[in-house]
C-alpha cells in the first residue's frame, strides 16, 4: 500500500467566538510516524485532530500533507482515513456496505469494491461477519469495522480520536498492539488522541502533550518521561505522577517547609521539586516519614506518605510495603530529581 | 402464569384506554352500520343488515368520490411529507439562528383557527380587486373556481408540512455529528450525505409520518368543507369523510343517518387499516423496530 505523507502544522489557532481551542500550534509529523496527541478533555487535542481532517477550518495558520497545503481543502479532497471514538459506523448499512462506503463515493468499479473491501476486512478479522448491522456486532468488531472504513481508501494520513476509549480494558491491549502493527506494516503516517498516557507513551514514536489549547512538550515518550519540559508534563505522564514539591532552591540544598534536601549543584530561587514515585526508596537510610495509606496494585503497591508536613506517593515492590501509621524512611535519590522554577519550566538537573 | 403477571399489570392501565376509547366505538360502529338509526328512527331503530352498505355501493357517485378522495390524501400527502422533509433539510443546514424562526413561520398556518386560515386562502384567490393572487398573476378569476385542487390541496399542505417539519427535524438533529464528519472525510459532498446517511436514517420519522398523516387525511374535512364545500359543481372536491359528513349528518331533509354514516366511518376505517398495514410492509417494520432495552 502507499507510503504515508508528512504532515506539517504551521501556527494553526482555532478560536469558537472568544474562547481559544488552539493557539499558534507548530509541529511536523514525519511520514509513517505515528504521533500522539495527549491532553486533559478540552485541550485542543481533538480540535487539531479537525482541522487535520478538514472538519473545522483554522482561524489562522496552515496545514500541510508533504508539500501541498490543504488547510483550504474540503475533507473528501485530503486523502485522510479517520477513527472515531464513537466509531461512526452507518446504522442503516452492514459492515461490508460500511467500509465500502468510501470507495462508492469514489465511484471504485464494484468488483474491485469487492476485493478490497474484502482484502481490508481480512487484515482486521473480521471478514465473517461482513453481512451483519453495526448493533449486531461487539464493541471491538465495531472498532475493527471503523479501522477498515479508514485504511480501505489507503489514506496518505491515518486520524485516530480516542478509537480504543470506548472498548473493554482486556481488548484496548490487544487493540493497542494491532494498531502499532497495521500502522506498521502500511507505512501509513497516523496520529491519534488520546487522554490516556499510557496508550500514548505505548503506541507512538513520539507524543506532543496539550493543555489549555497549547503545546507543552513534543517529544518521543522516553524523553517526556526522563525530561519533562515543564511541571504539567512532569504531572500528566506517568502513573501514578510525579510528586511535585514547592519550595526554595539555595545552591546548595532544596528547602520546603520543614522539608531540608542537601542538593550540590542546585539552583537558585523559588520553584518546584519533582521525583518520581518509582525514584523513592523506603529504607533504613533518609528522612523520617509516616504511612497514611497503602494502595495494593498486585506486583506494587502505592504508599503515600507525610513527610513533614509535604505528601509524596512512593511505589515500592508488593512485599516490602507497610503498615499504615508506620513510621518509615524516605530516601531522596540525587540522580533522579527534576528542578522547575517558580513558573513550572524545567531548569534542571542538566 | 406467573410470569406473565407482571408484564399484564404494568400493561393493564394502556390496555383499558385503549379498550375503552378505540376498541370500543370502533366496535360501536360496525354495530350502529347494521341498523338504520336515525332521528326519525330514533326511539326504535332496527336491523336493516348490509342495507347501509348496499346504498353506498349504489350511490352514483361513489367512483368519483373514491377518486377525489385518493387524489386528495395521495398529492396531499405528498406535499406534507417533501415538503416537511425538505424544510426540515434546509433548516438543518443553515446556521441555528436562522433556521428556527423560518421554521417557526410555518407553525403559523397551524395556529391560526382554520375558519380565519381559510377567510385568508378565500380571500387570496378571490377576483380582483380583493384577490391577491389574481393582482399578481393580472388575471382577475376567482382562482377557487378555476383550480379548487390546488387550493384544497395547499390549504391543507401549509397547515400539515409543519408536522413532518417538526419530527423530521428533531430526527435530523438526534443523528450523531461524528457521523457527519464521517462522512465528510469518508469523501461525501452534501448531497451525497442527505441522500445516503441522513435519510436511510431518517426510515422511521418518515414512516411515522407518512402513516400518521394518510389516516388523518383520510378522515379530517375542515378545510376542504370551509374552503369550496365539496364544489365547485357537483362534488368537484368532495372527499369520502366529507361525502359521509354531508349524506348522513348535514342532508337536504334534516334527518340524520346514524347508521348510514356508521357505515361510511366504518369503510374508512377499513381502509385505513389496509393502508397501515401496507405501509408497515413496505417500510419493513420489524427491520425498524429495535429490541427493549429493558429486559423482564
């Protein structure tokens, strides 16, 4: 099938009367990427996602497929397949009927409609049930019969909003794996929404982070875990987040009330702490700590301590973890802490 | 038996209304049609048998009356569902605020008394200098006379496109928008999503519709009554209902036929279940009907 194209994003904004879904939004998605959109609900996330399909236009800025600038086109002249959370499927129609819907539009000879309606249904498994209505079927055959509508035109960009959202925690997994395959193997360039970080750091090659209609970090997910950009990254990626820490930089040492960290090479000024709950240890070794909850997860478990007056969250192995009320120890690792200055932005370590 | 306690009382209370006000006087009817009451007759009616149906099937004009009355409720209804459909389009796709006070224009019809809506019509199409369509068209005629169908049939039209106008475009806006989008991406212009998505989507409403409407057409007279009275000439306009209005209870002698008129009600009712019936098969009902979801 075709190689997917490139898609550039330059300066795009989106107002609805006063208020601004997107601002001045630039990023380049390099062709047969797949790149998440990852963002609280009404973070512009989806609203990019329309504008790339065509649905809504810019206020200002453009959108570009490689080199051609499609911003001005209608939907049905940009060459794009699209997933819905909802799915969309037709009511009215059987799945064949469905994911051959585009193809009739195009006036494809009806043999041919056939072939590959069939070819397309094949790759997702669902070739046996071509005959049945969408209520007919299960949400993850509706899911698969929404996936084939949007690759069976072989699009040159593949949109994804929110396609495993509406599915069953066992079956999002494994439709998280086929997706990357299909996607894959198309060579299609993709981009999916998604509220879920653990769908986006899993599935995309790199992950652009939205919040209040602006991009905040746009980077592959190893970086935006390791480097958050600012502290409302450090807090949206990862799970459970990172504990954040308001205090004082002094050089020499992080203070926070009662809280003293001897930190060589700090900065200096007010501004924000952040460590990993994975980072924490619970030991012999550190700062004097209290227990208030214990959360089990199965192979760890959530420990959320007081350590003086400040509540962190440490996740410890499942049998190394405490009592609630007792008293334990917090062991600050110096390799792995984040520095943020008083507005949120990542000041170090470098 | 004791599964199906439940469901009988919950569907008690629907069931005896409908026993008590349809079951009832249809069954009210068939059994008046067989007697020859009437205000002469009043205190001591009789069987007469099929003899109601006898003379109905012997009225002269009873080919003519059949016609009018298909002509009346088929163009009739023809115009109330396009039209309701395509204001109901046209409403949708133009920005909100645009739309609904057009569409509230066409309740008017429906809100005004029908005797005052049909002053109004006399009054358009009467001659010169009274008639506005005459002005218009520099033709001064008394439009009732030269064309009495097109004004029955718009007449009615105006008050009854609002109805289909109305379910059709609350329909419309119960569609989800995504499947808009999809479509729109999926490579669908405008008129390739009404034709395809919208209204295979709208089946249902234009069932409801199209079903509500011919049996009310078959048996409401007002206009047609108030408008040309049956006329021009002799029976020009009239319809079955109107024709049983005018034979059984509004004749020459001042003597109502109840039964006569029993009779001509209760063929109307007879056709009107034929032609629901009808409709059910050609819509496919059970394809439209989706199961409960409520599970007993």
């Amino acid at each position: 099938m075709t190689k997917g194209t490139g898609v550039r994003l330059e300066r795009l904004t989106k107002r609805f009367g006063r208020v601004v879904a997107v601002r001045e939004l630039s990023l380049e998605v390099a062709p047969g990427e797949l790149v998440a959109f990852l963002g609280p609900s009404g973070c512009g996330k989806t609203t990019t996602l329309l504008m790339i399909a065509g649905i809504y236009r810019p206020t200002a800025g453009h959108v570009y497929f490689g080199d051609r600038r499609v911003d001005p086109l209608h939907p049905r002249d940009r060459d794009v397949g699209m997933v819905f959370q909802s799915y969309a499927l037709y009511p009215h129609l059987n799945l064949f009927e469905n994911i051959a819907f585009p193809l009739r539009l195009k006036r494809v000879p009806a043999d041919q409609v056939r072939r590959r309606v069939r070819e397309t249904a094949e790759l997702l498994g669902i070739g046996g049930i071509l005959e049945r209505r969408p209520a007919q079927v299960s949400g993850g055959q509706q899911q698969r019969a929404a996936l084939a509508r949007a690759l069976v035109k072989e699009p040159q960009v593949l949109l994804l909003d929110e396609p495993l959202s509406n599915l069953d925690a066992q079956i999002r997994l494994s439709a998280r794996a086929e997706i990357r395959r299909l996607q894959r193997e198309l060579g299609v360039t993709a981009i999916l929404v998604t509220h879920d970080q653990a769908e986006a750091l899993a599935m995309a090659d790199r992950v652009a982070v939205f919040s209040m209609g602006e991009l905040q970090q746009y980077a592959p997910p190893d970086e935006l875990y390791h480097r958050p950009k600012n502290t409302f990254v450090a807090g949206f990626v990862g799970s459970p987040p990172m504990n954040l820490i308001e205090g004082e930089f002094t050089g020499d040492g992080f203070r926070a009330g009662g809280l003293r960290l001897a930190l060589p090479k700090a900065p200096t000024g007010r501004g924000w702490l952040g460590v990993r709950p994975e980072h924490l240890g619970l030991g012999p070794e550190g700062l004097p700590a209290r227990v208030l909850v214990v959360e089990p997860l199965g192979r760890e478990a959530i420990v959320i301590v007081e350590l003086s007056g400040h509540r962190l969250q440490v996740l410890v192995p499942e049998d190394e973890k405490p009592a609630p009320d007792a008293e334990v120890r917090i062991a600050f690792p110096t390799g792995a802490l984040h520095y943020f200055d008083a507005k949120g932005r990542r000041i170090g370590p470098e | 038996m004791r599964r199906y306690l439940t469901p009988l009382l919950f569907l008690s209370p629907a069931s005896a209304l409908i026993l008590l006000f349809f079951f009832t006087p249809v069954v009210a009817t068939l059994l008046l049609s067989f007697t020859d009451l009437s205000t002469t007759t009043f205190r001591h009616p009789s069987w007469v048998g099929l003899a109601n149906y006898q003379d109905l099937l012997t009225d002269p004009f009873l080919k003519k009356i059949l016609a009018n009355t298909a002509k009346y409720v088929g163009l009739t209804l023809a115009f109330n569902v396009g039209m309701g459909l395509l204001l109901a389009l046209l409403t949708s796709l133009v920005p909100e605020n645009w739309g609904d006070p057009f569409r509230a224009l066409w309740l008017l019809p429906r809100i005004l008394p029908p005797v005052v809506y049909v002053f109004i019509w006399q009054g358009l199409l009467a001659e010169a200098p009274m008639g506005l369509v005459s002005d218009l068209l520099g033709v001064s005629k008394n439009w009732l006379v030269e064309a009495p169908w097109t004004a029955v049939i718009l007449a009615n039209g105006f008050v009854g496109a609002s109805f289909g106008m109305l379910i059709f475009t609350s329909a419309i806006r119960a569609i989800p928008r995504e499947l808009f989008y999809a479509a729109a991406v999926d490579g669908a212009t405008t008129g390739q999503t009404i034709r395809r998505v919208v209204i295979p989507m709208l089946a249902w409403p234009i069932l409801f519709v199209t079903a509500y409407q011919t049996l009310s057409l078959l048996t409401s007279f007002e206009y047609i009554l108030l408008l040309t009275d049956g006329g021009p000439g002799f029976y020009g306009t009239e319809v079955w209902s109107l024709h049983a209005y005018h034979l059984a209870l509004s004749n020459y002698f001042g003597n109502v036929e109840f039964g006569l008129g029993a009779a001509m009600a209760a063929v109307l009712v007879v056709i009107g279940v034929i032609v629901s019936l009808f409709y059910l098969k050609i819509f496919n009902f059970r394809a439209l009907v989706t199961e409960p979801k409520i599970e007993v």
